[in-house]
C-alpha cells in the first residue's frame, strides 16, 4: 500500500484525477511523475487522505469533493491500494469490468497473464493452416503498413466449408477434403469448418472468466521478415479475453516474440508450436519483429457483445 506525498504548485493541478466506484473512490489517471515513482496507479483505491496537515475522513467522499479539497491545499498525502494485483483472471473480473466501465486506463499491466501449454495439437494446427488456405480463396486478408497480414476467420463467407478431420488425424501434413457449398452467410467460417476444435478452445478461454463472454473476432495472422506489433499503446479496446496461439516451430522464427509489459518494461513470453497465452484485452501487447521465418498465430477476442461475423475493419 503505497503512501504517495505530493506537493502542489500554486496555480497549478495536482496531477491525478480520481473517479467514484460503487462506494470508493478510485485513482482515473496519473499524470505525475512523482507520484508514478511513488507506486500510483490507475485504478487505486483510495484509503487515507491527509492535506495541509489535515485528516479527512474517506467513508462516504465522493471524488468531486476529494479534487475539491485537494483543488485548495498544497501538501497532499495520500495511501492506496493496489486494486489490481490477483492471482487469476476470475479474481480480476470485478475490478476490471468496473474500471473499463469507469474509462480508466494503464492499470491492466498488472493483472495476470495464462499460459495454455500444448493448446493446440499438430492435427489442430495443420486444421488452422488448411482453413487459413481455404478462406484465402473467399476473403481479401487485411494488410497492415508492414509484412504482417491477418485473415478473419470469424467472418461469414458466401460459402459453407466442411474440413475433413480424419485426414488430419491420419496424415497431418496431408492437403484436407474440402467440400464447399453456396449458403446464405449466417455463421462464421471457423465454427463452420472446424466446429469441434474451436468449441474447445473457446472453452478452454471462458472458463478463466466468471460471466459469459461472446466472439468477437477469429483472427489468422501471419508475419514476414519486418513484421511486428510494436505499438507502445496497443490493447483490444473493447474486448475482455485475448487468446494468442503460437502456430508456428519458434525453432523457424528469429525474433517474433509475443510481449506484455510489467512496470512499463517488455517481458517475453516463450512459447512452442501450439502453446497459448490469455489475458485481459487492456492490457498492452506486441510481436516483437520478426528476423527470419513466418510466425503464424492464432488470436481470439471474447466480449461482452454478441457473437460477431463481420469484419472488424468495415
């Protein structure tokens, strides 16, 4: 619990702003320097507030009246507690769906993130780059300003796709038995093609949450040499539940590490060919560039919404 002391300048703001929840008052954004080196961060709550020498009572303030205190004292000290610091995603739930709803930002580094070893089979990935092959033919993949494309396996196509298991399960190098039938679209490529093994990966993700969770978006990414993710600011607005599957032999890759980050500092998740990592979407993420081979990946957002067949860019 982190005791933050702040002095403020005449005429000028404190450098944090605070925002009620239910009945406790929670720190929005930290926009101080000082403070950070403290130990502040968005989404602390608030226990103790001490201003020019005096006490204030926290029971019962609301956050406009704590910004107005503050708003008329020069020495400020304040305690917190670090909200954010659980064990598992279930025990993050509460906190996180009520700071997303608050609009609070950057505190999402420090909830957890799980790794799934050995997710996915070879079968199963010899299934994903054969689906990935097939909707090639029906889908335009989304390009990005570098070697990195993605294909949106969510998406309704004009076509109903039927992948032969069996084949794989024999021979996983083997080309599937496709068979394709004009329908009108009305549900995901993936569910349609490979229904069984998407059941159980989205089983495998909602079971780390405690309330029911909706597909947003099936993604196939692939990355060239040059390609990355490196975007200081990227999460999955909108989403709870991010699953990334590694699709591709690391032994192949040079570079193409999945990253989170931890007090604002990269951390490397090594992963094998079928292993998974989920986590809560705020939280920052990036695919360090790749040097030489193809990194292939899987990647699942689940929301709150409803089920979603549309492309997400249009």
């Amino acid at each position: 619990m982190p005791s933050i002391s702040l002095t403020r300048q005449s005429g000028t703001a404190l450098g944090l702003t605070f925002v009620d929840c239910g009945d406790a008052i929670l720190v929005a954004t930290v926009d101080d320097d000082l403070a950070r080196e403290q130990g502040a961060r968005a989404g602390d709550k608030l226990l103790s507030l001490e201003a020019d020498g005096m006490a204030y009572e926290i029971i019962g303030m609301h956050a406009r009246a704590l910004s107005a205190i503050i708003g008329r004292r020069q020495k400020i000290l304040l305690e917190l507690e670090d909200t954010c610091q659980v064990a598992s995603l279930q025990e993050a739930a509460p906190q996180a769906t009520a700071l997303a709803g608050l609009g609070i930002r950057g505190w999402a580094e420090d909830t957890p993130v799980v790794t799934i070893t050995r997710l996915l089979s070879h079968s199963d990935i010899a299934i994903l780059h054969e689906a990935a092959r097939v909707l090639r033919k029906l889908q335009e993949p989304h390009r990005y300003d570098q070697p990195h494309e993605s294909l949106f396996l969510h998406a309704a196509c004009c076509t109903r796709v039927k992948l032969s298991l069996a084949v794989f399960a024999k021979e996983p190098t083997a080309t599937a038995a496709v068979r394709l039938t004009l329908r009108p679209a009305r549900s995901s490529f993936i569910e349609t093609a490979c229904p069984e093994l998407i059941r159980r990966v989205l089983a495998r993700m909602r079971a780390l949450w405690p309330t029911k969770l909706s597909v947003r978006c099936i993604e196939y990414h692939s990355y060239w040499p040059g390609g990355c993710l490196l975007d200081p600011d990227h999460i999955d607005a909108g989403s709870t539940l991010t699953l990334s599957a590694l699709l591709s032999d690391p032994s192949t890759l040079d570079g193409g590490q999945f990253l989170t980050f931890s007090a604002g500092a990269p951390v490397a998740h090594e992963l094998e060919c079928g292993d998974a990592v989920v986590f809560y979407s705020e939280r920052i993420h990036n695919v360090s560039a790749v040097m030489s081979g193809v990194r292939h990946s899987l990647v699942i957002e689940l929301w709150e919404g409803a089920d979603n067949i549309a492309d997400r860019h249009h």
